[in-house]
C-alpha cells in the first residue's frame, strides 16, 4: 500500500508541474504567429510560392487557444480548415512537424 501511495504523490507531482508550468495565452499566440509567419506552415489556399506574397501575416483572431488541463494546444483557423500548429507545456512552445 505504501507504494501506491508513493506513485500517486509522484504523478500528482508532475501533474502540477505541467498544470503550472503551461505559458499564458498571449505567450501562446506570439509563438504561434512567429511559427506561423516564420514559413513552417503554407496558408491553406496558398500552396503557390508565389502568393505568398498576397497571403500576408495571420491576425491573432485567427488563431484559437485550446487549454487543456496539462497543456494548450494552439490551431490556426482559415479557409474551413482547422490545423494544429502548436503545443504549449513546460513553459514553451512545440511546433508541430507536419
């Protein structure tokens, strides 16, 4: 009985390092814009080299903040399709490598 007592202390433990260690939202959005404007992803609708030019920097509006309970998870919304940019936990921001 004294084990299980010792692993469920443990996981509460690092429960609570992500649940406190996830960056705020702003964080979040400026990670995702930089992420996003820096080339990693290709605007939907804008598959052309050549227009990325028209396709211009994403508005915050475009990009939603999921909180989940040990990280957030950050979308970019446009052109009826919604991609997962991003994951927020231990104080920084993942891309993800699609």
């Amino acid at each position: 009985m004294k084990a299980f007592n010792i692993v469920i202390l443990v996981l509460l433990i690092v429960a609570a390092v992500f649940f406190f260690g996830k960056p705020s939202d702003a964080e979040c959005i400026a990670k995702g814009k930089e992420a996003f404007n820096g080339g990693a992803f290709v605007i939907p609708g804008y598959s052309n080299p050549s227009d990325k030019i028209t396709s211009g920097p994403i508005n915050t509006e475009s990009l939603l903040i999921k909180d989940k309970f040990l990280w957030k998870e950050v979308d970019y919304i446009g052109k009826g399709e919604i991609r997962t940019i991003g994951y927020a936990y231990l104080g920084s921001f993942h891309v993800v490598k699609k």
